[in-house]
C-alpha cells in the first residue's frame, strides 16, 4: 500500500492525483509534483537568479520563487577570494559587486519559514554570470544530481538551477580562480560558439515542450539528434517531437 504524499488525494481506495505533473516516489511515499509550479528551494541546491535591488548590506534576488531570495554581503566572496570582515567601504562599494539585472549563480543556504530562500556564493565556482543565454523551464523539469554545473562536449556549458532556470554559456578556456567571479569577460563571442549555444536552447525548450527530464546526458542526447536540422527549424512542433523521441529512446537503452 502506497503512502499519500504531496499532490495526491485517496477516492475509491486508490491514489489519485490532485494535479498533472511529475510521479515522485520515496520508499512507499508517493508525491506528484506540478508542472506549473514556482520554485520551493531546499537547503543545498544551485539556483541561478538575477539581481533585483541592492539594499543594506544585502541583494535581493529573484529566483523563480513566490518571494525574493536574499544574497547577504557576508555571504559572498569578495574580488579576488580575500577572507576578511565586511566594513563600511565594502557596503558602499556593494554595486561595483554586483546591480540591478546582473545574473548570478550561487547555492540556497538556507530557507526560512515562511518559504523564502538565503543563498551564498561563497565558493569560486558561484558569482556573478558573464555572457551566455538564460532559459525558464518549470522547476519540476530539472532533474537533481551530484553536480548541476556541466561543461558539455559540444564546445557550450551549462548550469541548471534547481530553480527552472537554465544558464548557456561558453566553456571558458581556462578558469579565472583568482577573480572570485567578479571579471566578466565581454569580449564578443565567436559565431560557432554562438550556434552552438543557440541549439542548445532551442533542444532544451524541445525537452521542455515533451516534459522530458532536463539533465546533461538527455540534453546531449537531444543536441545530437538536432545536428541533421538547422537550428531555426528546432523550434517547428514536429521536429521538437522527432528529436525528442530519438533522445528519449536513447536514454530508455542506456537505462535498459
């Protein structure tokens, strides 16, 4: 006997769902996750989220939640990874850091009761995002794993928040450590580079448009069954079914 769990309700002795989405089982607990849902954050996910207003000695962020998230100033690297308190001259400089509209990607610290979500970028593999191309999918569609950061074979790299929002960027040639992720290298980006980010976005909002699972190996998988196509045709309903159906039928044989 199945456990009820969030989204579903008992009628006729069975389970049924109380929304369509996503079937999620622990053990004998059964939830279904929505669809259309906004994010709920848990305390270690990677969320990529965009500046909205620099305040006291925080940012506020939004991150596809129902409330703002907040970056504090003591929860960030300060430029080039010096570890020291926060003073006055470190407040004033706070939108040399970061402003308004700047895109970052850090980790959920904490979440408080009433469900809005503290994050930090402490490490040097969070900060402040360069040049690339930003996707919304629904949060339900982006699958948990190890690492969400992936550098991808075909030349791009991604970062999928927990938060339905998906980061497309260059794989940069040699990582800047010493920056603490505050250069942004704005140096215009090679046309090969920019079809290859232009295919990826156009294969994930595929993925998303067939509600498959959103990690690296089914969007590397969609990428090479898009190659055949030109990139402007991926966005045509009957090519994002083919292609979606080769990649998912890919992942069946490699789970079989």
């Amino acid at each position: 006997m199945s456990v009820r769990g969030h989204g579903t309700y008992l009628g006729d002795e069975k389970l049924i769902a109380s929304v369509a989405g996503l079937v999620e089982r622990v053990n004998k607990l059964v939830c279904v996750k929505a669809l259309k849902t906004r994010y709920n954050g848990e305390v270690g996910d990677i969320v990529v989220g965009r500046i909205t207003e620099v305040q006291q000695k925080r940012w506020k962020v939004e991150t596809n939640s129902r409330l703002d998230s907040v970056l504090l100033l003591s929860s960030m690297n300060l430029p080039g990874g010096e570890l020291r308190r926060r003073s006055a001259e470190d407040e004033l400089a706070m939108r040399d850091y970061l402003q308004e509209g700047d895109l970052i990607s850090a980790e959920v610290q904490a979440v408080f009761s009433d469900g809005a979500v503290s994050l930090h970028t402490r490490s040097l593999k969070y900060g402040k995002l360069g040049q690339g191309v930003l996707v919304q999918v629904s949060p339900s569609l982006v699958k948990r794993q190890k690492t969400h950061f992936h550098d991808l074979p075909c030349g791009a790299s991604v970062i999928l928040g927990n938060n339905g929002f998906i980061w497309i960027y260059p794989t940069p040639e040699q990582k800047d450590e010493e920056a603490g992720g505050f250069v942004t290298d704005l140096e215009p980006v090679p046309l090969p580079d920019r079809e290859v980010i232009s295919r990826l976005r156009n294969c994930i909002m595929a993925l998303m448009a067939q509600k498959l699972m959103l990690y690296d190996t089914s969007i590397l998988y969609c990428y090479e069954a898009s190659l055949p196509h030109q990139i402007k045709d991926l966005l045509k309903p009957e090519v994002m079914e083919e292609i979606v159906l080769e990649a998912r039928q890919r992942l069946l044989e490699l789970e079989g």
